[in-house]
C-alpha cells in the first residue's frame, strides 16, 4: 500500500432501523445540517435513479485538522435499505460502502438496532495529504475516525428530530449537532506569538536543535507541534499541520546541498497555518526564515553575527516591530547557533553527541534570547 493509501473500517451500532438510517444516510443534500462537523457544503449534480444509483454529487468537507476537501462521488451500487457504494474523486479517490445489517429484536419495546458499516478504501490526492502521507498517516487516520465519531454522534440526533417531528407531544426537540471545529481566522495584529513562555519556548527550541542535528525527525515533529502551540497559542489542529510542514522543510533542508528556495513553500505553508494576522505576509516571513538558515549553513562556524542578523529580519516581519526593538534577540539566537557549531565541530563524538560541552551554553543564550524577545514584544506593546 502506497504511502497515500487508505483503508478505514467504521462500525457503528445504532437504535434505529436500517430503513430510517437509509434514508437519512442516502439524503445527500442534508448531510450539512445534519452532520455540520465534516459536512461544510454539498450539491447533487445528478439524482440519478429512483433507488439512487448514478446519482452524483460534489462535496466540500472538513474535519479536525485545519484543511478541506473538494471531492465528488458517484453511487455504483444501491439496495435500500441495506446499503450502497460511492465512487469518489477529487482530493479523495477511491471507493466507499455504507453496510446495513438490522439486528434481532432485544426483546423488549426498543426498536431494534441496525450495525452500520462503513468501509472506505481511497488513495489521498490532495497535495497536503499526498506529500506528507508518508509521515503524518496517524494523523490523517485519526482524523477519519474523529469525523466518523462525530457522524455517529450526529446520526442519533437527526434520528431523534426526526422522530420528534414525526411525535412532537412525546418527544421532546432534538439537540443540534456539534458544527465544524476548524475556522480559518486570523489572530489580531499585536496579539499572535507574543503570550509565549521564555523559558519554555527556549527549552523547547534546544530538543528542537538536538534532534535536528541527531536525524530525529519524528522527535523533532512532536516538539514543533509543542513549540507552535507555546508560541502561537494555536490549537492542536493547527499547531500539527504547521508542524508537518515546517519538519518536512526542515528535513529536507537539512539533506540538501543546494536548491534551498525549493523549501521555502513549506515553511510558508507552515506559517500560514499558524493564523498569522492578516497585516502579516507569510511569503516573506517564509523567505525571512529561510534566509537565516542559508546564512548559516554557507557562512559556517562563523555565521554567529550574520545569523543574529537574519533572525532579527525574521522577527522584525514576524511581529511587525522595528528592527532595533528586537536585534538583542536576533543576536542572542545567533550566537547560540554559532556556539552549538563549533561546539560540535570540536567534539570528538562528532554532532550526534551528547554535547555537554556546549549544548548548557546553548540553552542559556536561547533563555536569554527568548526573555529578550518577550520583554521586546511587551515593550512595543505598551507603546502602540
């Protein structure tokens, strides 16, 4: 199976009759409304027969991680009320089966309950899925199973409305449905990344540069969603998708030799799903952010003050500040990055080493420059 592959089985358990969950399941149109927290917006493009089948229909759908997806489906095979097949394409290729099986009576005056079976065989094709696939699976798979969680959850709610219609004086209204959870906003200009915690943020930054530099990159993906969330106050959603993308640039940096502006569309990407503010450009923070990593990987042992340059460049666009407000910080992470190389260089265990020469000081100036930052950020704060 291909990195971009899936296979996901759904079993669901519902007190209702296949006959009732047929027809809600196989009403297109209403999947909005009735399951808000996947379904954003869907069109029927053609209600093929009266059983459904070559019915086609486009769809726009979300789920807990900040993206979404444009894909389509066709009905190949319909036997209501025990089911169908959908044949999608789009973001999403591939081919789905809805299963109804009624169970016995429980014998006692509850309806009896129907196992609903979602078997979802697809090959993911939109380019944030496709490309980092290969890392991400578990979290595009549990991504699938929250949306399914929420189907389920919502499924009982419109089969409790729709009783209520059917019984208004012996039932009460039923509950709304849980709505989508990711909403693209921006963070308020002043606001984003300046609630940071110095201290952590340092100690985080310094597991960041040891498993960096010790070929970690699993390691290094959990502490960058960490970091997104110190720093950026994002929720988890965003704090992983950016963290996807800024360790698959970061990665793939780190083996090259060249080329780097290939890796520049990462890192904006990563950016962008932070919610930077709407005054704030990605595209040259991304080139900001870069740059300070060029410098130093072509300057060298020596590449401290350089380096300490581009990082004031970064947080100057970042946070929309002079330059002057925040050069001390710029310098102090600089140093710290010139301290860490030839730190390393000198060391006999190579730069996979426990580096405990160096890497105590490297932890102090990045304390230092993140409390510089902070009190920085603070300061242009109080002044605006």
């Amino acid at each position: 199976m291909a990195s971009n592959e899936y296979h996901f089985v759904t079993t669901w358990r519902v007190p209702a009759s296949a006959d009732a969950i047929a027809a809600i399941l196989a009403d297109a149109e209403a999947l909005p409304r009735w399951w808000p927290s996947v379904y954003l917006s869907v069109r029927v493009l053609d209600p093929g027969g009266p059983d459904g089948l070559g019915k086609v229909v486009d769809l726009w759908t979300t789920g807990w991680l900040p993206y979404t997806l444009r894909w389509q489906f066709r009905v190949i095979a319909s036997d209501p009320p025990r089911g169908f097949t959908i044949d999608a394409s789009g973001d999403f290729v591939g081919q789905g089966t809805w299963t109804l099986i009624p169970e016995g009576p429980t014998g006692d005056s509850a309806e009896p309950p129907t196992t609903v079976v979602y078997d979802w065989r697809i090959r993911a094709e939109k380019g944030i899925l496709r490309r980092l696939s290969f890392m991400a699976r578990p979290i595009f798979a549990a991504n699938h199973r929250w949306a399914m969680a929420r189907g389920q959850a919502s499924l009982r709610i419109e089969l409790a409305r729709r009783h209520a219609l059917a019984d208004p004086l012996t039932r009460g209204p039923a509950p709304a449905p849980r709505g989508p959870t990711f909403r693209r906003r921006s963070q308020a200009a002043g606001t984003w990344g300046r609630s940071f915690d110095p201290t952590r943020l340092a100690r985080l930054e310094l597991r960041m540069w040891q498993t960096y530099y010790r070929r970690q990159p699993a390691r290094l993906f959990g502490l960058l969603v960490l970091a997104n969330r110190e720093q950026a106050r994002v929720g988890w959603g965003r704090a992983l998708l950016a963290a996807l993308w800024l360790t698959r640039g970061a990665v793939g940096f780190a083996r090259s030799s060249g080329g780097y502006e290939r890796f520049r569309p990462d890192i904006e990407r990563g950016y962008r799903a932070l919610g930077l503010p709407a005054t704030v450009d990605a595209a040259d923070v991304a080139r900001r952010e870069l740059r300070w990593w060029v410098v130093r990987r072509e300057i060298g042992l020596a590449a401290g003050e350089a380096a300490g340059a581009a990082i004031t460049a970064l947080y100057a666009g970042l946070y929309g500040v002079e330059e002057e407000r925040v050069a001390e910080a710029g310098r102090l992470r600089g140093l710290a990055a010139e301290v860490r190389d030839r730190g390393a260089a000198a060391d006999l265990d190579g730069p996979t080493g426990a580096g405990r020469a160096y890497w105590p000081e490297v932890g102090r100036l990045l304390r230092d420059s993140y409390q510089s930052l902070h009190a920085a950020l603070e300061r242009a704060g109080s002044q605006a």
